[in-house]
C-alpha cells in the first residue's frame, strides 16, 4: 500500500538533535528522512521529492542555504524552514529570496516549529496544484492542439514557434469567424516563457466602448458615478503574461487612440487617474474583418493598424485546407471521447468522404460541434453517414464517382479496357470502389487500399511491387499498365 503522509527531510548534523526531531514528527503523523550532509540530502531529494525540508545552516559540507539553491535549480515545489543557531539578516534575506518559507532560530520551541510545518506544507500543496493547473492549461491550450498536414497549417504552427520563442510584443491573428483565431492566440501564450503568466481575454464587442475602457485601463475610486472603489484593469492584471484583444477591428475610435498609446510605451493611466503605470504584456489582436481595407477606408486608424500588424499570422477558412480536416476529425474524437467518457473509434470513409465535400461556412468552430452533437447523439464505435446532420450530407451532395476525378489512377483503374476491370469486381463486396474515392488520404485508407492490392495479388498471381508503384504513379493502369 502506498503511505500517502506528508514527507519531511530532516538536515541536520548534530545526530541527537536530528533524532529528537525525527520522534516527534513521526509522533505527529509525517513520514520523515533524515540526513547529516547536504550531499546525502540532495541524493535523497533526487530520489524522492520531500514535501518539506528542515535545513540546517551549517553543514559539514556547505550550508542549508547552498542545499536550497539547488533545490530550486531542479524547480521542485517543496517549501523550506530554515533552522540556524547563527541567525543573522543576511542569513535571513538570502534564505527568503530563495523561497524559504520561515527562518526559525535554535533551541527550537517545537509548538512554533509545528506550527510553521503547517502553513509550509499548506504551502507545497498550494503550489503544486498551481503546476498540475498550468500543466492542464497547457494540455488544453498548447500548440499540440493545433492539428493539420496542409502546408497553410504547417507555416502557421511555424510562425506561432518563432512568435512564442521571441521577444514581440505585438501580433495581429486575422481570419473568418471560426477558423480558431483564439486557439492560436492561447497556443501562442502556453509555448512561451510567459505560460506561467496571465492570460487575458478581452472581446472589443463584448461591452460599450466606456464600460471596454474601464475594464481595459481600470478605474480610480470615484472615477465615474458608481465607481466606489480602485479597480485594476485587466493590462494591469495580465502583466508578465499575455493580452488577447479579440475583435479588435469593431473598437471604437476614441479607445483606438488610447491602445495606440498603449501599445507605442505600454504605459497608462486608469480612468480618472493621473499616474502612469508601466506593464510587461505581450498584446495579440485579433479580427474577422480586412484591417488594411478599413485602414485605408478611414474606418480602423491606419497608426494603429501598422503598430499591431507587427507579426502577422492569417488564418485561412477551413475550405482552403480540406487536407486537414481527417486530422481535426480525429482530435476531436479523443477529445470529446475524454470528455463524455464514450469509446468511438473511427469516422467511416463514406462519413469522412462527406465531411471533406462540405464547404463549412463556420470553419473549423462548425466541424468541431458536429463531432460533439454526434458525439453526443451516438454511442456505437464509428461514426457513419447516417450520423451526420441531414442538412449538411444534403449541401454536401452525394458521392459519386466523379469524385475521382482528382484520382487519376483510381479512375484509369477501374475504366481500364483490358482484364483489370474484371479482376476489380470479383473482389468480395468489402472491397468497394470508395476505397480508391477516398478525397483525403489517411494512414487507414492507405493501409485499405494497401491490403486491396495484396487482394488482388493472391487473386491474379500478380506481382505486388508493381501493382503498388503502378497506383502511385498514376499514369497508366496500375495491373496491364495500358493507358
């Protein structure tokens, strides 16, 4: 059985101490390890992470101090008391700015020590609960959960990797409604040195242009009327981390100017306030709207337009990259197979085949609540046509087989006039044409087609080599190779 009480590891050289220690912690419930050098207790903490660390000062090896420098290069969460027969303030300082919990002196009052052994555990829990947060947002939101193979979605990912290792400040995101302007905002934050920081969320749409200026900027007490009290706002709350203005392009003038402002210094005033407050943020805009048009229209202020089109990253409608929508499929399978606890395991060719002919109007965010409403509706392990929504199988059209026009071989094959036709449909009724239709080829339909060719190997005593570099070159039939 796992023991699940709380570690403590006791550094101290004086043996009769460290073992006095050891009885009443073990008396109190705590698990506890000893050691008389900073060396074997760095071993141990190696091992094993400790909850907690009582240090001595001096140390026949180094000092308490030393052993907590190191510990904080392996970025453990485990909190630190201090324990010193030496106390001095700079023993003190050092000892704090190291993330030591408390700094107690010798002979030690056992009521005060296990009074601060309290508060430093609660300390440890809090902090890890932090990391496992962060580790889930990251998780959530990280740059792994931008999926696709087109080569749009390649230069993306690309882009967010040099803009989340960098130092700029400013990154305009534009594209439709839907096409994931705020997943690559997020991506973005997680894979940079600011993903311990905030991440704010504001949409420029949200609220009036005064009610957006205050939750922006922030508000001094008796700013306005109901301003009772000091409000930080949100710049001020994000610094360190990540600003996301989220439509920007619907902001109105007079806040225009003031981001403007903003942006060229990163300085600001509260509302009614006279002080000017400085923030590390870094500041991702984004837009389903044509800011250079409405720059050059006069309708976005063009000073603004080129101070936040810094890095530019454009996302293009998911109909331009139908190449990724297998991979999408797929990833949103696993995650809403996570989420509602369900086990299907595939899209069927014919469903897929389907999804790929639609246009998808809300891109990618249209695509992802169809999985979930079919994900919701089902419970078998594949997803066929006949789950699909019936309006979107309609405007997407039935597969026929001019689907394989894109398919040279795919249609020379099955059209040849020599004895390849006939070898085709003696195959069981498992292998059908729809196989060689497929629009968008997965590591599935690739294997499908695959074992079709060993098929019809064993079949007609043909040679496998050349049936495969026969289909991939497509320029002839792939069995009698005539044109």
């Amino acid at each position: 059985m796992t023991d699940i009480r709380e570690r403590i590891l006791i550094l101290e050289d004086e043996k009769l101490l460290r073992m006095t220690m050891r009885k009443r912690l073990e008396d109190e419930g705590y698990r506890v390890f000893e050691a008389a050098t900073g060396q074997i207790a760095l071993e141990l903490i190696r091992d094993d992470e400790p909850d907690l660390l009582l240090l001595d000062y001096k140390l026949p090896d180094m000092t308490g101090v030393d052993v907590l420098r190191r510990v904080r290069e392996m970025h453990l969460d485990t909190s630190a008391i201090l324990l010193t027969a030496y106390s001095s303030i700079g023993t003190a300082v050092e000892a704090m700015k190291l993330g030591a919990h408390d700094y107690l002196d010798k002979p030690v009052d056992y009521d005060e020590l296990l009074a601060t052994i309290a508060k430093a555990l609660e300390t440890t829990r809090l902090r890890r609960e932090v990391r496992r947060h962060r580790t889930e947002l990251v998780r959530l939101y990280g740059i792994a959960n931008i999926v696709g193979r087109s080569k749009a979605t390649e230069q993306i990912l690309m882009k967010i990797r040099k803009v989340a290792d960098s130092a700029a400040s400013t990154v305009l995101i534009q594209g439709e409604s839907g096409t994931g302007k705020d997943v690559v905002a997020k991506a973005i934050h997680y894979a940079s040195s600011r993903a311990d920081k905030p991440f704010m969320n504001i949409t420029c749409t949200a609220l009036t242009e005064s009610l957006l200026e205050s939750e922006m900027f922030g508000h001094e007490r008796g700013a306005f009327t109901d301003a009772k009290n000091l409000k930080k706002g949100l710049l001020e709350v994000a610094n360190g981390g990540t600003v996301f203005l989220d439509e920007i392009g619907d902001m109105g003038a007079q806040l225009q100017s003031k981001v403007l402002r903003f942006l060229e210094d990163k300085t600001f005033k509260r509302v009614g306030g006279s002080v000017d407050i400085h923030v590390d943020v870094r500041v991702i805009a984004a837009t389903n709207h044509d800011l250079e048009k409405m720059a050059h229209s006069g309708s976005f202020r063009e000073d603004l337009f080129y101070r936040l089109n810094v890095v530019p990253i454009d996302l293009p409608p998911l109909r331009e990259r139908k190449e990724d929508i297998p991979d999408l499929v797929d990833h949103f399978l696993e995650q809403f197979n996570r989420d509602f606890k369900k086990h299907t395991l595939r899209v069927t060719d014919e469903a897929m085949a389907c999804l790929t002919r639609h246009d998808w109007p809300g891109n990618v965010r249209e695509l992802r609540n169809i999985i979930e409403r079919v994900m919701i509706l089902e419970d078998r392990d594949e997803v066929d046509v006949t789950d699909l929504p019936e309006e979107l199988v309609q405007r997407a059209g039935p597969v026929e087989d001019e689907d394989v026009a894109d398919d040279p071989s795919a249609g020379r094959f099955t059209n040849c006039p020599q004895t390849c036709g006939t070898i085709f449909h003696r195959c069981p009724s498992a292998w059908t044409p729809s196989v060689w239709r497929a629009p968008v080829w997965t590591p599935g339909r690739l294997a499908t087609s695959l074992l079709f060719c060993i098929h019809l190997t064993i079949s007609t005593n043909q040679v496998i080599l050349p049936l495969v570099q026969g289909f991939f070159r497509a320029k002839n039939c792939i069995m009698c190779h005539q044109a």
